[in-house]
C-alpha cells in the first residue's frame, strides 16, 4: 500500500508540472510516464486478485467447518479365547497415527462393538490403516501358545462426502480352513459405511 501510494503521488507530481518547461525530446518523458501508468495498473490488478483470492479462502474455511464430514471407527471382536489384544489398537489416516481406546476395555466380548475413534476430516477420498498386536493365550496342554506375540494389519480406502458421518468397522475374526496354522487365522476386515449427518451434528 505505501509503494501504491507513492506512484500515485507521484503521477499527480507529475501532472501539475508545466508542460511548457518539460522537454520531450525524443519521447523519453511520455514513455516515462506510460512506465509509471502501467506499473500503477499492474498494482491495483494484483491488489484486486489478492483480495479476491482472501475472499474465497475465507468462504472455503467457513463452508468447510458447517458443512465437513466426520469420521466414527468401531473395532468388532469375533476372534477366539485363544487371542488376546497386546498393547493399542494402531490406527491411522492419511499417514498420521491417532490415538485409540484399547486393552481390556475393547476385548471383553465377541458380538459387540466398541468405539475407538472419532474425528471431523475433510471432505475426500482417505486411505487408513490397521494395526493390531496379538498375543497368545492359552492354559494347560496350550500354554504353549503363550509365548506368540504378532501384529495383524489391513489398509484400505473410503470416501467421505460433503456433510457425511463415516462409520468404518474394523473387525477381527479367525480364518476357517484346515491346515491354517495359529498365526495365520487372525484377520481383519474393514467396512465402510458413509451416511448424511443430521442437522445437530453441524
């Protein structure tokens, strides 16, 4: 702005010089006055662009907070007695890790979901990932098993739309099949199911 201020005092210094006592020999002084012109026009196009862009930037974060997306992942346990969870369940989006609930907390019964994360996420395409660390759990003639300490994990994809709550169920089971040794069964798969927010979830 004080640059812009100073060509335009100076144009008006300009201005008010007699014309009579100001040689133009050759055209130097009117290409003299054209350059300042044109730098005058070419300040006020930027200043006008920068604004613009200021005013999109602000309506984009505004629409952004009322009208995002949110994300709610459940773990669902159907594995055996013979697993049980060692340490966090490790989940991230897009690369960057979130904390989650996990221990006892989230293995007390199969048939049931508990909530580990929720989180307001931009409106796109995500892609996440799944860890979970195992351990053995075994008594008597299977103890044995004890002494296993492995992690499972599953990436995937999902889309969040504009002003929809997505619910990822993440859930452990045991692969059937004769022959699948101990630390091959855990698996885990992953269900995406998007829906439109309700009005008190803005």
């Amino acid at each position: 702005m004080t640059r812009t201020l100073s060509v335009i005092l100076c144009l008006l210094f300009l201005f008010c010089i007699p014309r009579q006592g100001v040689s133009e020999e050759d055209g130097t002084f009117n290409k003299q006055l054209m350059d300042v012109e044109n730098e005058v026009n070419d300040l006020k196009e930027r200043f006008f662009k920068s604004k613009a862009t200021l005013r999109l930037l602000k309506e984009s974060i505004v629409q952004g907070a009322v009208q995002g997306s949110k994300v709610k992942v459940w773990i669902r346990n159907n594995l055996g007695s013979g697993y049980v969870l060692d340490g966090n369940i490790q989940f991230s989006i897009d690369g960057v890790d979130f904390p989650t609930a996990g221990g006892d907390d989230v293995m007390l019964s199969s048939q049931k979901e508990y909530e580990i994360l929720e989180k307001e996420i931009t409106p796109a395409q995500h892609s996440v990932e799944v860890k979970v660390s195992l351990r053995g759990n075994g008594r008597g003639l299977f103890s044995y098993i004890n002494k296993y300490s492995f992690t499972v994990n599953r990436v995937g994809t999902f889309i969040a739309k504009q002003g929809e709550e997505c619910q990822l169920i993440v859930e452990l089971f045991e692969k059937k099949g004769f022959g699948v040794s101990f630390l091959d069964k855990p698996q885990i798969s992953f269900e995406p199911r998007c829906l439109p927010m309700s009005g008190t979830d803005f």
